[in-house]
C-alpha cells in the first residue's frame, strides 16, 4: 500500500480523536488531582513552566540576574510551590524570554499556566491552518500526539513553531514582517541557525533587515529595564548548562532527542556526539539552503522546519512541534500536486511518533524522534528531485494559494 490508501478518512479521524480525547483526560486528571500548584506526583502542573513563572516572578522582584544562579532560582521555585521537595526545573534562556516570563508571573502560577499555553495553541491553531486551510487542519494540528507532550510540560514549543512556520510562510510576500517574525527566535536561538544563512543565500535583505530589528529591540528591551548584569548571568551560566544538561544529559537522553543526544545515549563520547552533530547540522541546514534555492516555498519550508530540529544538539521532544509546521508545509505541496509513494504512511508516522518516541528510547534506545526530523527533509528533498526538477536546475513555480479545489479536506 505504497500509496497510503490504508489511511482511510474513518481510520485517521478516529485516531485523531482518541488521540485528543486521551490527551485531554490525561491532562484534566492532572488538574483535578492537583493540590494547589502541585498535580498528584508532587510535580508542579506544567513541569516546566515552573522555571518560567519563578524566573519571571523573580525579575519582577529586583532578582532577575539571579534567575541563572541555579541555587537561588531552586529556592525561588521551591516556595512558589510551598513544597522543599519540588523537582528542580533549570533555566537556561537568554534574557528576551524573562519579559515573557515576567509577564506571565504578573499573574497567579495557575492562570498564567493557562493563559500561556491557551494563548500559544491558539496562535499555532491559527498558522496551521493559514498553511492548510482545510477544515480538518484543527482537528489534526490540536489532536497531534506532540501537542499533549508541550501542554503537559508547560513548554514553548508553540511559540517557537509559529515564530519559524510564520516567517517562512510570509518570507517571500511580506520579507520585512517575516523577519521580524524571525528575529524573534533570539529568544530560543538554537532554533534560529539556520535563519541567517537561508536569508542571505536568498538574498532577503528586506527580510534580514527585519530580523535584526526585532531581535536587536529584544535585547536592548532586556538591557533598559535590567541592564547589562542579566546578560553577564547568561553568558557566565552556560558552561556549566553546557556540561551539565547538553553533554551529562541531566535531563535524560530519551527526551533530548539530538543526533548529539542520540550518539550519547548509544554510549559514544562527547567529541564523538559533537563531531556526529557538526556533520547532521551542516548536512541538514545544507539541504535546506540548496532546496531554498532550487525547490518551490512549500518544500523549502518543510526542509527549514527539519533543519532547525536537526541543527541543534539541545532539542526536546516538545520542540518537536516545530515539525508538525514542516509537515504542514508537505501536506500543503501533497494535496496540490500529489503524493508520492509511501508519503502518506511516513507523514502519519511522524504525526504519531511523539506518542511514544520518548518510550521507545529509554527501552530499546531506538531514535525515533531524531529519525522522524530526517524523514521529513527527505521528503521535501525527495519532492524537490522528482517534481522540481531540482537536480537540474529547473524551478518549477509553486501552485497558486488561491487555489480550492481541495477545500473540502
């Protein structure tokens, strides 16, 4: 069934919804269970989003240098939950993200956890289905198996998604707001490696421009209102996140879901990870700038997607919405202009990896998450060879956005 026809309508629609309806009692178990801000196994609802809170509530108390100090931000975390025993959740972000972050602690810990991730869902909702405007695009993009993995950690995955899916799609009409959108990745910048040499191969200059005003206004927004020391903090902190967290794997091999991370849990050294990492990063962020050059903007943008996971040694499974963007982006170029063989099946494969991807590690030490990023650039590669002509150099005009014909999808 190389052509996905097992993938009948009835069968991915009930899928789907299991997938959410489980997603959701999962989550309101936890909610209903919880006393105070602590669900039934003593961790704080959101998990991570404990270390955002307490930083952002430590900025706005006059310690925001001190939030990078992992003793004092423990202590911080620890009575904002009123429990000694709380695990610790780190933070290793540059400065942009504490005015999220004291934004959010403006609030009590619950409402801001719902305000945040509500908030972010709803913006990622919206950029899917502006790249799929079909009306089952919600019902896959919010049931995704990926999503429940960001809501249940508090996490910025939608955020980061629709910061890069959303600068990409405007890239080519609207340059100076798609790299305002882009420059805003400073605030997770392992994610933007790619954005400066993909805007200047395609010579975007308006675009580039723009990324450097946004992100430039983030950082001198950090410098006025707490000055140079939070910067210092940053930058004194990251050996020791560097050591501790990327190369130890304090935060468990299973859920950084790295080629580095992936060399490493198999027992392979560091120099060994890293040199694994150099060649996934040039060899990713590679494909995607040739195919930016050769390839329609749907496939170039699927190859972006897949690049930013793979081009990072520090990437969690809930980053991993990052590529239900560059699947988006696929579908979007399958639906105009046909599937290929096996397409289908590989697309429902990473749309349902999350899932279990973390599982499978930890007990067979199978990278499933790691393999689902290469399968979706090389299926934009592969797109871009057999239907672009890429290889010979031909462009071939990507398919009017207008177009309806599968509206009813």
């Amino acid at each position: 069934m190389s052509d996905g026809s097992w993938l009948t309508d009835q069968r991915t629609r009930a899928v789907a919804v299991i997938c959410g309806a489980l997603s959701l009692l999962m989550l309101g178990v936890l909610f209903v269970t919880a006393k105070g801000t602590l669900d039934i196994f003593g961790r704080p609802l959101g998990t991570d989003f404990s270390d955002v809170w307490t930083a952002g509530h430590m900025a706005l108390h006059g310690g925001a240098p001190d939030v990078w100090d992992w003793g004092k931000h423990y202590a911080a975390q620890q009575a904002t939950h009123h429990s000694r025993s709380v695990p610790f959740y780190g933070w290793h972000y540059p400065p942009p993200f504490l005015l999220v972050a004291a934004a959010l602690a403006l609030l009590p810990y619950i409402q801001a956890l719902l305000v945040w991730q509500i908030a972010t869902l709803a913006a990622a909702a919206r950029q899917l289905h502006r790249i799929l405007p079909y009306r089952r695009t919600l019902l896959f993009g919010l049931t995704a198996p990926v999503v429940f993995v960001c809501l249940g950690h508090g996490q910025n995955g939608f955020l980061t998604g629709t910061l890069l899916a959303g600068g990409l799609f405007l890239l080519d009409r609207r340059p100076l707001a798609a790299g305002l959108l882009l420059g805003c990745l400073v605030y997770k910048p392992q994610f933007a490696v790619i954005v400066g040499p993909l805007l200047l191969v395609t010579g975007n200059w308006r675009a580039l421009i723009g990324a450097v005003v946004s992100a430039g206004l983030l950082i001198v927004a950090t410098l006025l209102w707490w000055g140079p020391a939070v910067w210092d903090a940053f930058f004194h902190s990251l050996p020791l996140t560097r050591h501790v967290i990327i190369e130890k794997g304090a935060t468990g091999w299973e859920k950084i879901q790295s080629p580095f991370a992936m060399i490493r849990m198999w027992g392979g050294g560091i120099d060994v990870a890293y040199a694994v990492q150099a060649l996934a990063t040039v060899g990713a962020v590679g494909i995607a700038l040739w195919l930016a050059r050769k390839a329609s903007a749907d496939l170039r943008n699927a190859a972006v997607m897949a690049a930013a996971i793979l081009s990072t040694p520090y990437v969690l499974d809930y980053d991993y919405v990052v590529l239900d963007f560059g699947m988006a982006f696929l579908v979007k170029d399958g639906l105009q202009r046909g599937f290929l063989s096996f397409e289908k099946s590989l697309l429902a494969l990473v749309w349902l990896a999350p899932l279990f991807a973390r599982q499978l590690a930890q007990v067979s030490l199978i990278p499933l998450g790691q393999a689902t990023a290469v399968i979706v650039i090389w299926l934009a590669l592969r797109r871009a060879i057999l239907l672009d002509g890429a290889l010979h150099g031909e462009v071939r005009p990507s398919p009017s956005r207008h177009s309806h014909g599968l509206s009813g999808q």
